[in-house]
C-alpha cells in the first residue's frame, strides 16, 4: 500500500515489513533505484503482498513488484525468491530487475501493448548490463520441481 508519511525530495527509503533474511541489502536495493529520488521500495511478505495486490489491482494473490505514482514500490520476497529459484537466477539479479521495472514504470514506461512492452524490456536490459547483471528475459536453466 503507498505510504503516506513524508519523506525527503531526494531520498530513497527502504521499508523490510516481512524481515531481511534473503533480502539483498539496503544500498544495493538503493543503488538499483538509478538515483530515481522520492521512491520508498517496501518489501513484503505473501499475506500483504495479496491484500495490497487485490485492492489495487482486483487479482487475489501476491504479485513480485507493484508501483505507484507516489513513488512506492512494493516487492514481495516470497514471490521474488520463487521466480528466481524456478528462473535458475540469483536472488540479487531477479530483485535488481524488478526494481529496475518498478523505476520504469514511475518514469512512464510499459507493458500493456507489445510494443510497449518491446521499449522496456530494452530498457531493462540496457540497464542492468549497466549494473552488472545479464539479460532478464533469459532463463539460464529452469529448477527442477
């Protein structure tokens, strides 16, 4: 859910409200903002990330990253680790992505159309060259169930 306490023009605020096991740390999650000013990155667990996730967007489970114009963006660190073990990926690597995307989506970018969606995985993928990470869209090796 967006915060509604106020908060520095410059700063980038990180909220832990389902713990920090797992999480990458505060100045990495910071660093992946792209100097973005204003953002509150809040992680949470499933339980908030479904409640947060069917108020605002009317779907009954929890999602791995919502934004809001308000400069929040939520991740929720179940969804997040489960998509980076089933995508053969880093937990570090799949957060930089998701919020790499949350950045994009404050900054206007898409997905709705394909074309859309076309710019910002570009844009994704540009930027996280930039930050040391591969590909987002390439699943190096899937995990066995």
């Amino acid at each position: 859910m967006p915060t509604t306490s106020a908060r520095r023009k410059n700063r980038v605020t990180v909220q832990y409200a389902a713990g920090r096991r797992g999480v990458p740390s505060a100045a990495r999650l910071r660093r992946w903002t792209l100097g973005y000013p204003g953002i509150t990155l809040r992680i949470v667990g499933a339980h908030e990330g479904k409640q947060i996730n069917r108020r605002f967007r009317g779907v009954n489970r929890p999602t791995n990253v919502l934004s809001f114009s308000t400069g929040d963006i939520i991740l929720c660190h179940p969804v997040i680790a489960r998509e980076a073990r089933e995508q053969g990926k880093s937990i570090a690597a799949h957060y930089a992505h998701l919020v790499v995307h949350g950045v994009l989506h404050l900054r206007g970018y898409d997905h709705k159309k394909k074309r859309e969606a076309a710019r910002m995985e570009s844009a994704e993928r540009r930027i996280l060259a930039r930050l040391g990470f591969g590909d987002p869209y390439a699943v190096e090796s899937p995990v066995p169930r």
